[in-house]
C-alpha cells in the first residue's frame, strides 16, 4: 500500500510536465526570478514600497502562469478543436493584475504623483516573466539590461542636469 502510494504521488509529480520538462521549467522560474530581483534591487534600494522581493514575485508568477498555459495546451481535453489557447488572453490577463498592484502603489500627495516608476518597474517584471516563462530568456535579459541602465544611468544624469 506505501509503495503504491509513493508511485502514485510520483507519477503525479512527474507526469505532469507534458509540454514542459521539470529542468526546463525550473529554469525559466529561475531566471525570472533572477532578473525580476535585478530591478527590484534598484527599487530597494531607492527605498521604494515594492522592492526585491515584489519584483520577484511579479516576474515569477508571469512565468509560472504562462508555463501553466503551455501544459494545459498539452493536456487531452476531448476534440482538437474544444481547446483553444489564446495567449494574448492570458498575457492580457497578466498585465491587468500587475497594473493593479501597481496602481495600489502609485499615489498622490500635494499634487505630486509618487512612485510610477516603481509602478512601470512592477509591470515590467510582469512582462520580464512573460518572456521568461515563453523560453524568450536572451529576451527577458535584454529588457532587464536596458531597465537598468535606465534606472541607474538616467538618475545620474538627472543629478548631473539638476532636473531630480
């Protein structure tokens, strides 16, 4: 009884990679979760409200979601043409709940707007998993190399132009 249970949460565990092998899975989590960390170190430490670990979190859970469509696409649902996969629904559903948090960020005070840079660093993150969680890794890197240039870079010219 113990050892087919085991076989059961096994097979459960393993089986359920169909579109996505566990490595490759991992991989793309990882790297979204590497680089959505890339910009959040900045954010931190600009002592902004969402940080390391939100940015984290946003990329990681774009990835995760798209990974999921990948093997539900995979999965035997009845006729070929019962299932469609639209991923610009989902991408579309990504960014709506990213603005959303975002939004829950940006606030005004005096007239001042604050923190919507910290807003579009969130639903970038959003979209750095997105393209993680696609396989678009070199892509996701790419956009995470450039957000940073413009978040450390920018702010020095600024200082340096008196405009900040």
């Amino acid at each position: 009884m113990y050892e087919y249970t085991l076989d059961i949460i096994a097979n459960e565990i393993s089986g359920t990679f169909a579109a996505v092998s566990p490595l490759i899975a991992a991989t793309r989590l990882v790297a979204a979760l590497v680089l959505g960390a890339c910009i959040g170190v900045e954010r931190e430490h600009r002592r902004k409200p969402a940080g390391l670990r939100t940015h984290m979190l946003v990329s990681m859970a774009a990835c995760l979601f798209i990974l999921v469509s990948q093997q539900l696409a995979a999965l035997p649902f009845g006729a070929e043409d019962a299932m469609r996969v639209d991923p610009l629904r989902l991408i579309e559903a990504v960014t709506a709940g990213v603005a959303f948090l975002a939004a829950g960020i940006i606030f005004t005070s005096g007239g001042e707007v604050h923190n919507i840079t910290t807003g579009a660093s969130m639903w970038l993150a959003g979209a750095i998993g997105l393209a993680c969680g696609a396989g678009q890794m070199p892509l996701a890197a790419m956009a995470t190399f450039i957000v940073l240039i413009v978040l450390y870079v920018l702010r020095l010219l600024e200082k340096w132009m008196g405009t900040h």
